[in-house]
C-alpha cells in the first residue's frame, strides 16, 4: 500500500490537490504544515473544510475524541476568521465543537472560561452592528408598525410591550407614524424589558425626547428582567388600553423541552468507551457516553417526543415556552408580532443541528461577504453574535442552549395551540419591507409571503420569520 | 362673545389619564383631536387686536409688560404692592377653545376652534398675518418668530444634491428625484456595463472544478481579497458610542463620530446601494421612491434635529467624509472592487452555500439510511436532501477499490485508532463497489476528482 501512496505523492505536480489530501490524512501526527495546503484554491479548500467539519462532528457525536482531535488539528489549518467564507464558518463551527468536547472534562471548561470578560458594552455594540450591517431587523420593525399602526386605527389608549427593548429606532419610527394618523395621536405607553438597565434608560431617554418633540403624551416603563423569569405583573397592563406585544427573536430561548431540562448537563461524558479512557477524571453527575450514544442512536432511529424535527407535526413539549404563551394570551393583547429565525436548529441530535447549522450560517456569512467589507466591526458581529450562537447551538444542551431555533411552521403551531389567531400581514407593509430590503444595495435578499406571515431569505435560503397574531376566544 | 356651541355633537369621549414622562405630572391634560373640539367646551372669539397684542398686562411701577395677568401679579410681589391672583372662577374646569377672528377662515366656525389660546395666535399670524421675519441664508419669510427661529436652526445644515445640480433640504424629496432622475439613469446604466465587462472576463477562471497547477499565482489571487482593510481605530471607538444614533439623531452626541456615520451612513441613505458606500458614487439602485413615512423614519435621517454635525448627504456621501474618518474608507473602494470582483467570480471566491451544494453533490448518490442511521445520524426532514447529500459527502462516494485499498492500509498504519468503526465501513463501502460507476458518470470530466473525498474517507 505505501508504495502506491508513494506513487501518488511523486506525481504530485499535476494531481488534484484533493488527492494529496489522502496522504497528509496518513500521517496525522505530523505536527509540519502540509505545503499544498496553503496553495489550495479557495473552492477546494472550502470542500474540504466542509469535510473535515462532519467528519470532526460525526466523531464527536459518537465520542471518539482522539480522532475528532486529528480533525480540529487539520481545520485548524485552514480555517481563519480572517479567510474567506468557507473559512470563517468553519472557524466558528470548529471552536463550538471543540467547546462540546471540553465540556467532557467541566472542570477544565470552567477553568478555561473563567476569567472570560463579557463587556456589556461589546454586547450592546453587537446588537447594534447586527441592526446597522443587516436589514433583518429593520424589516422586521417595519412589518411590526405597520401592524401596531393599522390594529390600533381608532385607539385612543395604546400599550406596547416590547420583549427586547434593544434598539430604539423602531419605537422611534413608530411615534412618529402615529403623531400624523389623521384621528391625531393615541396616548401612548411603551413597556419594554431588557435584562440590562442601562440599555433601558438609553431607550427611555431617546423615545421620551421624541415624543416630546411631537408633543405626544407617552410614558415609558423600564422592566429589567430576564425572559424566563419575567413577572407579569410588572408589565402593568391596565384595562381598556389596547396591548401590543412585540417579540423579536426573543421567544426560542424558552423552547428547552422538559425532557432536556430533566436530563443532565454535559454533553459528553468521560466515560470508558472506544478505548478512550481519561484516567483520573472523577465521573460527577454525568449522564455516561454509552447513554448519550445510546440516546443519539435513538433519536435517529425512533420518533421521541421530544425530538424537534422528526416529525414536522411534534412539537417537544416545553412547560416553560406553554407557560409564557399562555401568559401572553392570558393579557388578551390586541396584537402580537414574533420575529424569528426561520430555521431549526433545535434538533435533538448534534448532527441535525450542524447541518442545518451550517446551511444557515453560511447564508448569512455568504451575505456579509457580499455586503460589507471586511472590517473588525464585521468580525466582530461574525463573532461575537454569530459564534457566540454557533456556540450554543452546538456545544451545549440542556437548559443552556438557548438559541433553538425553529422553522416558521413550528411556530404558528405552536401558538395557534395556545389560542391565537394568525392575522395576516398587510400588503402595504410588505411593499414597504420590499421597498426596504431594495435599498440594501444587495438583490440576494428576497422577501416572501408565507401564509399571511412574511418570511425573509438570503437568496433562496429563509432566514427570519415574522407573523403577527390575535387573541381568539 | 361667548358662543354656545350648536352643531352637532362631536363623539370624543376621552378617558382621563395621567401622563407622565413628557409633559409636567401636575397638570392633567385632556386632548382633543386637533381641529374637532370637545362640545361641551367654551367657545371664545377674540378680536384681531386682542390676539395680536403681546404684553397686555402693564406694571405701573416699572411699565414691564406680561402676557399673563398671574405674571403681572407675581411680578407686582417685587415691588410690594398688592397683588392677587385669581382663583377659577367656577368650580368645574370650563374647557375653552378659540375661534379664528378672520372670516374666510376654517377655524372661524365654532366647530372648527382651536383648543390651545397660543396656538389661535400662531395660526392667525401665520395665515392671516404680515411676514416679518426673513432668513438670513434662504428667502424664507415668517410671520411667526418661533417658527423662523426653528428654521435658522436648520437651513442650510443638511443638504443633499442630486447628480443633476437640484439641492434638497429634505430627505424624503432628495430620495423621490433621485429615483426618476434622468441624469442619474444615465449613469448608472454606463457604469453597469463597464462593471459586467470585467466580470465577465474574471469568470473564466477556475470556474469549473479542474485540476489546476497550485503554485503562487494562487497565493497572490487571494492575498488581494484577504488583504484586511486597515480599520481606523478612532473610527472604532466612535462607533462604539454613538451607534445608537442611528437615525441621525445625533444631536445629542455632539461629535457625531464620522466613524459612526460610516458605518449607518452606509445604510443612512436607504436606498444607496452598497455601490455608493463602496466608492461608487454614481450607482444608485432604481428604487420606486420610498415615500412612505414609515421608511424614512426606520431608517432614515430626521432634518429637524439642531444638530450641526450631521452629515451633510450628497452623492459621495460617505466619501465626502472620508476626510475626517481617516483611513477606513480610502481602502474600502479598492477592496470593495476587488470584492465586487470576486463577488461576481464564484469560482475565485465561492460562497459558502455554493460550497455546500457542491459538496453534497458529490456525496449524493450513497445515502445508505441504513448505514447513516447506524452511527445515529438523523438528518433533519426539511433539509433532509441536502443533509444526506452532506453525509454522504462524510461517507464516501465512488472508486472502491481505491478508497478501500488505502483505507486498508490506512487503518494498519493508523494504529489502533479506529477500532469500532472501520470495520463497518470497509464492510459498506464493498457493497458500493457496484455503485461506483454510477458517481463517475455523474460528474463527467474530472473523475479523479470524484474519488478524492472517498479516499479521504478510506483513512477515517
């Protein structure tokens, strides 16, 4: 066999550059950079990457963690944040699959991520360029006004709820597309939750001055809270005002089903399997890897209730997403708006999720690139908000992924079963969420109609969903 | 001069609330829609004379005129004199509203009054009345002060100039012209002509998946794409505190980074395409103008605001302040034609997509289920195509024989690595020999390549 390697890397000159991959595969413990690796071309090397990811994957997910090891070393060669496409996402796949497997050793992980600075600054910053650099949410707030302004035609008294009150613009936007309704303005007050207080009295101060400016009678209420623990009582919803509640991608963080939550943390466990054996390592409230392998190859198989994506009728069961729903319904708003990610990557297998993972990341990397320079600030938002969510998608489970997201469809199930009603998206407002993502500059964005909701794409691939909703009786 | 109000009823009921925020806790305002009052309020027609007068209320001491009788009042208190300052007269708050004096006037008819006493006498001044005020820069006239105060402080801050020479004040008419502007149509029409020209020359290259010498042209092509615009630091850290004035409203943020702006100047102008913002100043999308309210205010720019530093918009607008932003934009034309370039090249510069397609391409025909589902890979029912596709990428394609030659060997030399698994694969990957076939055929030309991924996989 070796001399026909040996054949093969002689005439290496003229081969594909593919083939050679064969023979750096042989000797993994080469620590020396593999020369044609450098030279390959972009679409090569991004074929390969790709290769490497699910090779990397496929053993993580069965627990062989010495040859997802080989694999890491050999995207590491080629992947860069820097790079091209390919590379960044590779880049950003990789760190959440070696993050999975650190997990494996939770004291090591902790000790690696402990003096991490998370600077609420960075992350305000994030949110921001993910505003400015996309037209995403800007489309978003369009279709939700729109919605806001004709629900509310002839209200006197309108409140809003705003689940993530973030970005000030669109409540901005608003005011003044209801100072000129021609039945004059509403008295209007605005609700808004963030987990960071801060942020809240940017918003308060900046959506005060306009509507002072307007000449408004407004009120803001500032809630700091989180999502999952957010008390109802203190949205202060009062009688006889029309309620508005506005959820931008805030919704799939509490979509942990119950069986997960039961379950415990780690992904991986240090447990005797394959021959892998980590000597030492105390085995601490760790589900085993024979019983995770065991669940992954049953998931794969049967239908579990709580898998996500087997069947497109099953909804996993989370007490927590059934409990806010319900708490939403239980203030009778007049309206409701839920922007989404319109993918799913909530499937119960690691598998499932890259690959999804990796169409939809590579949509929205794909448009970046195509629309925006490489800056820091764009590295930054491909980092920070998109690593950050590749991250959770596949290194974690449990109660700390947060990010699962689901497919459209998903969602309008699982609130029609909650008792609201789907209204339609008006035309007027699509028009102007067309006329929106015309301006962008970029004609990969395409907008469709979905069923009344309107579903947001990067060339063909659907990115975000946003629908609006009544309460039914 | 008090009018009972007869015409009809008007349905405004009005819930009472209290509002706080904006204008002062103490007062409780009700509000009517403007120009339809409330039925039950007192109508009260002032003369001409009357609503013009300013200062009606003379101290005799000093000669000081008030506008309010409390005024003179309190101010009486400084002189020690007597002073009193009316109750209400009634107990209940009697709402009035006031009539226009001018008789061809829509406000003259009770039904059409006023609520707001000051606002009566702007609106007489402004319809009826003598334009006293002049701008200095334009030649703007007002009969109202406060209403030309508020002009001075924005003419001339924010223009924006079509390509054609016409100036605009505002925003939204700037974006109408642009969009039917027949200059503007010209250029855009030569410059996509010249752009698709180049491209269509960089297409050539590599666009199919051959085999091609490696070397350092290859380096070079790419090193100009990876070439990292040189980020301004300063540009940076303006960014990061005034990105929250994304619309513009940069008021309060005296510096009004520029930094800032290159960054929501790029999407400032909602319908500049990234051609403008990459150095391009002629490319303009043909957008149906962007007329509706709405747009302009999710992602336009307010011309109300006193700010002096807000950007003045022209054709070249970000690059008009490149100046002041230093650096970060004299790379981004070079960049962004390069990018532009590649952009149109798929091959030089793939997307990520495109990748992804190709490679599940190339793995699609050995969707075994039975072999996938072995090592618990469940592929999602939406994507379960292109999942599969990718697995199959994962597992192997054609050429058996070679890729299980090598795995053979691979697997000898690689010691003890794979002791689960390979033995299943080689297993599978011998009853694919039959299949083999069918994947050189589907690529056609550049079989070899077809059978790299599956070498690769022989190893693992």
């Amino acid at each position: 066999m070796a001399p026909m390697l040996q054949d093969e890397g002689s005439s290496s000159v003229t081969s594909s550059p593919l083939q050679l991959f064969s023979m750096m595969s042989l000797s993994p413990n080469l620590g020396s950079p593999y020369p044609f690796v450098r030279e390959l071309k972009s679409e090569e090397r991004g074929l390969y990457l790709i290769h490497l990811l699910l090779t990397c994957a496929n053993h993580v997910a069965a627990g062989s963690l010495e040859n997802a090891n080989i694999a890491l070393e050999q995207i590491s060669q080629l992947a860069s944040p820097d790079g091209d496409t390919m590379q960044r996402i590779a880049a950003y796949f990789t760190e959440a699959l070696a993050d999975r497997i650190l997990k494996a050793w939770p004291g090591l992980h902790k000790a690696l991520n402990s003096t991490k600075l998370t600077l609420v600054s960075e992350e305000i910053l994030v949110q921001k360029l993910f505003f400015e650099l996309f037209p995403f949410m800007k489309v978003a707030f369009v279709l939700t006004n729109q919605a806001i302004v004709e629900a509310m035609e002839g209200e006197k008294m309108v409140h809003i709820i705003d689940l993530n009150a973030a970005e000030p613009a669109q409540w901005i936007a608003l005011i003044q597309v209801l100072s000129a309704r021609p039945e004059g303005p509403p008295h209007l007050r605005i609700t808004g939750v963030h987990q960071q207080r801060e942020v809240l009295e940017q918003m308060a101060f900046k959506l005060t001055e306009e509507a002072e400016k307007l000449d408004i009678p407004f009120q803001f209420n500032p809630v700091v809270s989180k999502l999952d623990n957010l008390d109802f009582e203190k949205l202060r919803v009062k009688t006889g005002e029309a309620l508005a509640i506005s959820s931008v991608l805030q919704l799939h963080s509490l979509l942990a089903s119950d069986d997960e939550l039961l379950r415990k943390k780690s992904p991986l466990a240090p447990k005797n399997l394959n021959g892998i054996h980590l000597p030492g390592v105390p085995q601490i409230n760790q589900s085993t890897l024979g019983e995770l392998l065991e669940k992954d190859l049953v998931n794969g198989h049967s239908r579990s209730p709580d898998s996500a994506t087997s069947s497109p009728q099953s909804l996993s069961a989370s007490a927590k997403m059934d409990g806010f729903v319900n708490a939403l319904w239980g203030l009778t708003p007049k309206l409701m708006v839920i922007t989404e990610q319109d993918s799913n990557h909530n499937g119960s297998t690691l598998m499932e999720r890259l690959l999804e993972a990796l169409y939809s990341y590579a949509a929205l990397f794909d448009c970046l690139e195509s629309t925006v320079p490489r800056t820091l600030e764009r590295l930054k938002l491909e980092k920070m908000l998109f690593g950050e969510e590749i991250k959770n998608i596949i290194a974690c489970e449990g109660a700390e992924r947060k990010e699962r997201h689901e497919k459209l469809e998903k969602w309008v199930q699982r609130l029609d079963l909650a008792g609201f009603g789907n209204l339609p998206l008006s035309y007027y407002g699509m028009l102007q969420a067309g006329r929106l993502l015309q301006g962008y500059g970029s004609d990969g964005y395409k907008i469709k109609e979905e069923n009344g909701c309107v579903v947001i794409c990067w060339q063909d691939r659907a990115l975000f969903s946003v629908s609006a909703w009544r309460c039914r009786k | 001069m008090l009018e009972n109000m007869a015409e009809e009823a008007l349905p405004n009921g009005f819930v009472e609330n209290p509002i706080a925020g904006s204008n002062p806790p103490a007062s409780k305002k009700k509000r009517n829609q403007p120009g339809n009052p409330d039925p039950e309020a007192e109508v009260i027609a002032l003369s001409p004379k009357t609503l013009m007068a300013t200062n009606r209320f003379l101290c005799e001491i000093c000669g000081k005129g008030f506008q309010r009788d409390q005024n003179l009042q309190l101010h009486r208190r400084g002189h020690n004199l007597p002073w009193k300052l009316k109750q209400r007269t009634s107990k209940e708050i009697r709402k009035r509203v006031y009539v226009c004096p001018e008789k061809s006037c829509v406000h003259h008819h009770a039904s059409r009054a006023l609520g707001d006493l000051t606002g009566i006498k702007k609106h007489f001044c402004r319809k009826h009345g003598e334009k006293k005020w002049k701008c200095e820069k334009c030649a703007k006239r007002y009969a109202v002060q406060s209403d030309w105060k508020a002009h001075s402080k924005t003419c001339g801050t924010r223009e924006y100039k079509c390509d054609c020479g016409t100036i605009f004040s505002r925003r939204d008419s700037f974006i109408t012209h642009r969009a039917f502007c027949d200059a503007l149509a010209e250029e855009t029409a030569r410059l996509n002509a010249a752009s698709n020209m180049s491209n269509a020359v960089a297409n050539n290259i590599n666009y199919h998946f051959m085999p091609t010498p490696l070397g350092p042209s290859m380096a070079q092509h790419f090193s100009s794409i990876f070439k990292p615009i040189s980020s301004n630091e300063e540009a940076i850290n303006q960014t990061t505190r005034g990105l929250s004035l994304w619309m513009g409203q940069g008021s309060s943020q005296g510096q009004e980074s520029i930094g800032n702006n290159n960054l929501h100047g790029i999407h400032q102008l909602g319908s500049v395409s990234s051609g403008t913002i990459f150095g391009d100043p002629l490319v303009s999308c043909s957008n149906p103008p962007p007329s509706d309210y709405q747009l302009n205010w999710v992602f336009g720019t307010k011309l109300s605001s006193s700010n002096a530093e807000e950007l003045t918009a022209s054709n070249s607008l970000p690059l008009t302040d490149v100046k002041e932003a230093g650096t970060q934009l004299l790379s981004v034309p070079s960049l962004y034609s390069t990018q532009h370039q590649s952009h149109q090249t798929p091959s030089a510069n793939m997307s990520a997509t495109a990748l992804l397609q190709k490679a599940a391409q190339i793995g699609v025909t050995t969707t075994d289920p039975s072999f996938l589902g072995s090592f618990g890979l469940k592929c999602s029912d939406s994507q379960v195509r292109d999942g599969n596709k990718l697995c199959g990428v994962l597992y192997g394609t054609s050429n058996p024989i070679l890729s299980t030659n090598i795995g053979n060997d691979v697997e000898n030399s690689a010691g003890d690595l794979l002791q689960v698994h390979p033995a299943k694969r080689r297993h599978t990957m011998n009853e694919e020999s039959g299949g083999g076939g069918q994947t050189r055929d589907f690529l056609g030309v550049g079989v070899q390549t077809i059978c790299h991924p599956s070498s690769i996989n022989g190893w693992i």
